[in-house]
C-alpha cells in the first residue's frame, strides 16, 4: 500500500477547511485547489483578474515546489471559473505560467467559488 504525504508550505495560504494543500500518493502530488488568498495577509487578491489568476499560480507553484515538483510536471489541471467569458485572459496568463508544459486540462464555469474568488486552479503533478 502506498503511503500518503500531506504537503504544507507558509508561502502559500493555509487550507480554509479541513484538507491538506496537497497530497503525495503513488508517485503523484494532488493539490487543492488553490484560489488567490495571499499568504500573508489572508486575503483575497481582487486587484484585477489578471492578478488573482496570477496570485492562483504563485500559490501552486509553491505548493508544487514544497512537495519537491514544478509546473513543468504536471500532469491534469482543473480550472473553476466564475465568469467563462474572461477565457482568452485565462488562457493567455495560464500559457505564460505553464510554458512549454501541456498537460491535460479541464476549465469548467461555476456559479461560486470560496470568498468570491474568480477561479479556482488544482492540479496533478508528477512527484
């Protein structure tokens, strides 16, 4: 059986409920999804939606990196977004984060996402 790490980094927002930041099993890491809450002060990053996008991939990468992977290894990315209509934003900034890496990927148009973020990223990475 494998075993499970759980994954917590102070350069990224502490979970808002009862779930790790990310989960290291069977030779992957499967994060939380993570919205634009700044690490330090706790809030939520509402500048524009260009940087609460921004935000999002600060705190995966550090997730990412803190369970010793990178973006350049994920594998599946699953993106929650309130507003399906700021897709080619998304997507531009999401090119630039992501470079060269093309995992799979599902963005899917929500009603809500916690504390009125605008989109929500999570994602699996190789370990």
């Amino acid at each position: 059986m494998s075993t499970l790490e759980r994954i917590h980094t102070d350069e990224a927002p502490a979970a808002i409920g009862p779930y790790a930041q990310a989960v290291v099993a069977g030779g992957f890491v499967y994060t939380s999804g993570q919205i634009a809450i700044h690490p330090e002060t706790g809030n939520l990053v509402q500048d524009s939606f260009e940087a609460e996008v921004g935000r999002v991939f600060d705190n995966l990468e550090a997730v990412l990196r803190a369970a010793g992977t990178s973006l350049a290894r994920v594998v599946k990315a699953s993106i929650y977004v309130t507003d399906l209509d700021r897709f080619q934003v998304l997507n531009r900034i999401y090119a630039e984060r992501m470079g060269d890496a093309r995992p799979a990927r599902s963005t899917v148009q929500v009603a809500r996402l916690p504390k009125g973020a605008r989109v929500e990223i999570d994602m699996v990475a190789v370990a």
